[in-house]
C-alpha cells in the first residue's frame, strides 16, 4: 500500500476519533501507525542502498513525511486512549 493511501486512511480514522457519536476503532488505528512504520523502515533501507543523488532527495523527503505523519498518528492516539476503552 501506498504512503499516499496510508496517511489517508489513518487521517479518516482519526477524524472519527474527534466525534463521540463515532465508534473509535483503535486497533485499526494502531494498524495503520504499524503500517507506516513499516513503511518508514523501508524507506531507510532504500535510502541507505541508494547512490542516485536524485533519488536519495526523493526518498529523504518520503521518509520525512512518513516519520511526521507517524508522529503525529501517535500523539492523537494517545489522546483517543480514553474514548478506546
């Protein structure tokens, strides 16, 4: 799956977390996180491999906004920690 389609799905996820009216489903959302962690694993690999000074800026700035949109999946995870139980 793509980072493009993980950040979204993780966004929507969280976007529920917000309402109460909404079933939260932390599980899926630690999935997600999981995912993109994966993902940014992956990148590092890449990036470490790669000699093509273009490509490695590429793959520096995937990297980035995958490690921002974790961080940021994690911090609003802990705030849904209450609504998950």
């Amino acid at each position: 799956m793509g980072l493009n389609k993980l950040i979204k799905k993780l966004k929507q996820n969280l976007h529920k977390g917000k309402k109460s009216k909404h079933n939260i489903s932390c599980e899926r959302i630690d999935e997600l996180l999981e995912k993109i962690k994966r993902k940014e694993r992956k990148l590092q690999a890449m990036l470490a491999e790669e000699d093509d000074k273009s490509e490695r800026k590429h793959l520096k700035l995937e990297l980035k906004i995958a490690s921002a949109e974790h961080r940021k999946g994690l911090k609003r995870r802990r705030e849904l920690e209450k609504k998950c139980k």
